[in-house]
C-alpha cells in the first residue's frame, strides 16, 4: 500500500472520529433545544385547557373529560357574573339604592369564550385545536380525564387530569435514547410523570401544573 493511500485512509479515519465527537456532543444540545421548545407549546396550551375546566367546574360543579362537551362550553355557554351598580364611596346613590330597597351588586351574562381567556383571544379553530398536542400534526390528543373522589376526611371533590407524555411529541426516531434517558430519570430518579400534566385523578390539588 503506497504512502498516499496510507495518508487518504487516514484523513478520512479523522474525520470519521471528528463527526462521531461532533455528534456525540451536539446531539443532547440540539435535543434540550427541541425539548425546550416543544414544552413550552404543550403547556401554553395545556393551560387554555385548564382555564377552561376551571371556568367549566365554576357553572357546573365537575369537570369533563370530553373534549367535545369542553369545546361546546367555551364556544356556547355563557358564566354568570356580579358587578356593583354605583361606586360604594357615592352615598348619595348608596342611600338611593338602600331606599329602593335594593343591594348594591347586579347580575349580568357573558360568553364564556369573551372572558375566560383574557387578555387572549381564541377562535373558533383555536378551540377545535385545544385537544391535539402541539407538534404532532393532530396526530395525538392529551389525555383528559375526570371523576369524583372522596377525602380521607369524607369530602366529596370533583377531581381533573389532563397529561401529554414525552414520547407522544417527542422526535422519537433523532432523539431515540436521549428520551429513554429523560423518562427513566423522570420515574425513577425524581418520581415525577414523564411529560406535560396538570391536575390529579387521586387527590385534590386545585388542577396544579408539574412544570409550575
């Protein structure tokens, strides 16, 4: 073998290894990369998914794990609220009201789509599009469900659950094993879901977000 063959073979051996260290360093930061941000869409969304249980319990005193019967909330119903009919500092209208033997405070109707998620504004679509995780091409939905159990101390509660796991929105095929490693850390190291979940189908703890 001539010394120039000797010579091509090696430069291509260096840069084989070159690529190999290459990769080998920037893949976990191209992945935290991608898992940052595919995060943090699964929980902008996730948390219109809570506001709307929220607002969903408020009128109906349980929570729903159809997303069908959501969406008609948000895009149909409407919330009743209170607002004070004169200022409480204005005696003169107070003493008038007071008078007329009325209370200070009136009822009024609005549609729960015009005020749950203020300042933001949803569509119609936005809405249809609440059920599907961010980045999976409406392949996969969260997963949504809802009950009622009783304390240790006999209190009957309404409880929710809404999750979204790694692995469904996660590159699974370029990030095979850098997410088997973030799962197995996520269960066994620091017993926490792996993935994007609010709310507890075993205990009440006000609809809490994992990432908070």
């Amino acid at each position: 073998m001539s010394k120039r063959i000797i010579q091509i073979c090696l430069a291509l051996i260096i840069v084989a290894l070159v690529y190999v260290i290459y990769d080998q360093i920037s893949t976990p930061i191209r992945f935290d990369n991608e898992l940052k941000a595919r995060k943090a869409q699964v929980i902008e969304r996730i948390k219109d998914i809570r506001t709307a249980q929220r607002a969903f319990k408020s009128k109906y005193q349980r929570f729903t794990a159809d997303f069908d019967s959501l969406a008609a909330f948000i895009l149909t119903d409407t919330l009743e609220l209170e607002r004070k009919i004169v200022d409480e500092d204005d005696s003169v209208a107070m003493a008038q009201l007071k008078k007329a033997g009325k209370k200070n405070v009136e009822k009024f109707k609005v549609a729960v789509i015009d005020t749950i998620f203020a300042p933001k504004v949803l569509t119609e679509k936005d809405v249809a599009q609440l059920r599907y995780i961010p980045g999976t091409n409406d392949q996969a939905q969260y997963i949504m469900e809802a009950g009622i159990i009783t304390t240790e101390s006999k209190v009957v509660i309404p409880v929710v659950e809404c999750r979204a796991p790694y692995k469904m929105f996660l590159d699974t095929i370029e990030y095979r094993q850098e997410i088997i490693n973030l799962i197995d850390d996520e269960v066994h190291n620091f017993n926490r879901y792996p993935g994007i979940k609010f709310g507890s189908m075993e205990a009440g703890n006000n609809e809490a977000g994992n990432w908070e």
